[in-house]
C-alpha cells in the first residue's frame, strides 16, 4: 500500500542538513555535466560507468541527509502526536521511502 497523500513543506529542516544537501547537489550537478562531456567525446565505456557510480553514491549520501532529517522532524512528530491513524499512516510512509531509497 503505497501513500498517495503528499505534504508539500518539511516539518523542519537542519540548517546544517539543507546546507550540506545543497553543497552536494551542486557538486553533483557538475559530476552530470562532466558525464555529458565524457558521453559527447565518446570516452571509454568503463570510465563513464566509473562516474556514472560514483553520481549514485552522491545521490545516495543527499538521500541519507534527508531520511535523517525526515526521521527526527517529520516522522517523530507524527508518532509523538498520539493519533493512531497519523501514526499508521507515517509508519507506512516510513516503509514506502526504507524501500524506495534500497533499491
């Protein structure tokens, strides 16, 4: 059962997570940029699939900052309102994202 019903703003987020996110990001931006180069100048399949790697561990270690983030703001305060269905609910969005962000 997947939930449909989406918040549009963060309970709260870290200064210190947002910050750290964007840095990443930006850098990533640029490891995307470099792959588009290697791709235009036909550089070595292995060396593509190198940096191609490398862009999805970056991509993992920003979605570790936001699950952190996620987990002590958002989450917590769904489980700590005492409402039995909020805290159903979050528990299935928990599962959701454990399993979206394994893959």
């Amino acid at each position: 059962m997947e939930t449909t019903e989406h918040k549009t703003h963060a309970a709260a987020v870290e200064p210190e997570i947002k910050d750290a996110a964007l840095a990443r990001l930006k850098k990533i931006e640029g490891q995307i940029r470099g792959l588009q180069r290697m791709v235009e100048e036909e550089r070595y399949c292995a060396d593509v699939l190198t940096q191609i790697a490398s862009v999805h561990e970056a991509l993992r270690g920003v979605g570790k900052l936001m699950m952190r983030n996620h987990l002590q703001h958002c989450i917590t305060g769904a489980l700590r309102s005492g409402d039995p269905l909020e805290a159903e609910k979050t528990y299935q969005e928990v599962l959701d994202l454990m399993y979206k962000h394994a893959r």
